[in-house]
C-alpha cells in the first residue's frame, strides 16, 4: 500500500522484500546489472526479443537514434480488455543499453500486458557509436525529443507511455516536461530512480564504496575507446582513458565536447530539480529508494510540486533494484504496469 508521509506530493511505499538475503541498498544497486542474471532474465524477454524489429529514428539535425519495436501480441492485447493502453517507450541508464537486464525486464513484463514496447538507445549506447559524429552528453534533449517525435509519427493511433531508470528517467521526465511545447501526446512518464541533480550523484559517487565509481568508470572508458574507433582522426581521449578520475574525465570531456564552459553549467543543464518541472503537464511518476547509494534522496524535496507529478518513497531498493524477487518481475516490473493499467482502465470511463 502507498500512504502520504506529510511532504506535498510525496508518498511513501512499503517495498517488501523477501527473502531476507535481497536486503540492503548495495546489493539491491548492484543486482539489476549482475551478469548472472542475464541468462534467466534474457530465457524470460525470449517472446519480447523474437518480437523486437530495429528502428532508426530521424531525430533532426541529421541525428539518428537507434529503437527496438516489439508488437504486443494481439491475445495479450485482448486479454487486458484495454485495446488503448499506450506504447511504453523504454529508456536505460547511463552507460546501459536497450539490453541492459532492468530494461529487458520490464519490456518483458509490459509486453505480456498487452503493450507495444519500445527500447530506445541513447547516442553512443549500445552499438550506436558509429551512428553520429559527436559525442554523447547529458544535455542532449532535443535529440529525445526528436526520437519520441518520430516515434509518435509512425505510431499515431497508440498514446505513447515513457519510462527510464537513473539518466534515462531524468531525460524521460525532461521529454514530458518539453511535451506541450514540442507537440508530443504522451499520456504519462515513470522516472525510476531518476538522476535529480548531477552534482549530488558525483559527490556520492566520489565519496561512496569504489565499486559503483570503478564500474561506470569501466562502462565509460570503454564507450569512449568505441566512439574512437567508430570515428578515426575525429577523438584523442589519449591518457584520459586511463586516468581512473571521473571527475577529471568529466571536466574535460564536457569542455571539449558539450559546448559547456564550466561542469557546473552542465551539470545544472540537465538536473531536474528547483523549477525544471514546475510547468509539467503530462502525469508523471517518480519512483525513488531512500537508501539509494548513487542518487541521494537528500535532493528530493528540491523537486518542483506542479499537480502533474507524483513522487513515490520506498524506504529501501537501492539505486534502481526494488528486488522482492530473485525472478520474476520484480516490484518496480509490476508498479509501472498497475499504473499504465489504472490510466488505461481512466480512459475507459
């Protein structure tokens, strides 16, 4: 069940979690990348990937972005008695992929609802390095934008539903927050553990256990050697690839690369907090773990309070877990289906 805590706009969540051994925030923060679950996650998204068709969205500017379309099948769409239930357009976290374990998960699990889902990558994710000269960075919204645009172009019977985990919630949320404005008809956005304020994550990250700095470290690094071979003559990240500092890395890839003078301009350039989304119109849904050891809720209450957003509590999770499972779908799986479901079941009245 999910009660007020007495903060406007904030409720909070009791997440069980059973067994007792799936406890704690590192453990749940590290599972939804652990290599030894991609085989029975990947046995499960078996229906989800044979039904998967690849996408290259024009996204303006000559950018292009790649997606993966999978059709709900249409026994799953009668047996949900909705057939309006949006498209979910899935996003994954910084350095993930369409592939990466949570996004399979919930794809799989939206699928067999009776959804359409899209897997959408980010530039340079996944094996898109080749697709555009320039290189990633988190200020890059128009080019989601553009994505959920073109997506919207060629799904125009279907209102489109975006979720994301971590800096794919933070660009979701960030896409609903521009809908009005850009023309987009999206019928809500679920940030899972969204990035609040980027400054706050390098601070816990910096100061926090050294697996989670080393493994983005690693994820990124290797991004980076990608993107140089994708585009000879065009990067030197020289010693940069091996200097091991994430602030060093990120302060000299954002003045080279980002059109940004100072980190703290970027940084502030795609942080959701103080009044980023106090004009948001779309329903939208925060879902956030006090115990996240990657983004700290200390930045919650900087959130704006506009009517359209609602930010759910649990008190564990972790940093995109909310494992009550070892299988399965887990919590957040179901959370972002009952809530698709319930404006579904709102347009039927």
């Amino acid at each position: 069940g999910i009660r007020d805590i007495g903060v406007t706009g904030v409720q909070t969540c009791a997440l069980p979690i059973s067994p007792r051994w799936l406890r704690g925030a590192h453990l749940q923060s590290t599972l939804p990348s652990f290599p030894g679950r991609r085989p029975m996650v990947e046995r499960r998204a078996r229906p989800l990937l044979a039904a998967s068709r690849e996408l290259l969205l024009d996204c303006g500017d000559g950018v292009r972005l790649q997606a993966f379309h999978a059709a709900a099948p249409p026994a799953a769409r009668a047996a949900c008695r909705a057939p309006g239930r949006p498209t979910a357009v899935l996003l994954h976290g910084w350095e993930g992929s369409a592939r990466s374990l949570y996004v399979l998960s919930l794809a799989q699990t939206l699928f067999e609802h009776g959804h359409d889902v899209v897997r959408l990558n980010l530039r340079d994710h996944g094996d898109t390095h080749h697709l555009n000269r320039e290189l990633f960075h988190s200020c890059r919204l128009p080019e989601v934008v553009g994505a959920v645009r073109s997506l919207q172009a060629l799904m125009p019977a279907q209102p489109l539903a975006l979720a994301g985990f971590s800096l794919g919630g933070n660009f979701m949320l960030r896409v609903a927050a521009e809908a009005p404005a850009a023309g987009l008809r999206i019928a809500r956005a679920i940030g899972i553990s969204p990035v609040l304020h980027p400054t706050t994550s390098m601070d816990a990250l910096e100061n926090g256990p050294a697996i989670y700095r080393r493994y983005f470290i690693h994820k990124w690094t290797r991004s980076l050697r990608r993107k140089q071979a994708a585009w000879p003559g065009e990067f030197e990240f020289g010693d940069l690839l091996s200097s091991g500092d994430l602030r060093r890395m990120t302060h000299e890839l954002v003045s080279r690369h980002s059109g940004f003078g100072e980190v703290a301009d970027y940084f502030d350039g795609y942080a959701i907090t103080e009044g980023r989304l106090a004009g948001l119109q779309v329903p939208s849904t925060i879902v956030a773990a006090l115990d996240d050891p990657i983004i700290p809720a200390v930045d919650l209450p900087r959130l704006a309070r506009p009517p359209a957003l609602r930010v759910v509590t649990t008190a564990t999770g972790g940093h995109c877990g909310f494992f009550d499972r070892w299988s399965g779908p887990g919590w957040v799986d179901r959370f972002v289906v009952a809530e698709l479901a319930r404006d579904a079941a709102r347009e039927l009245f």
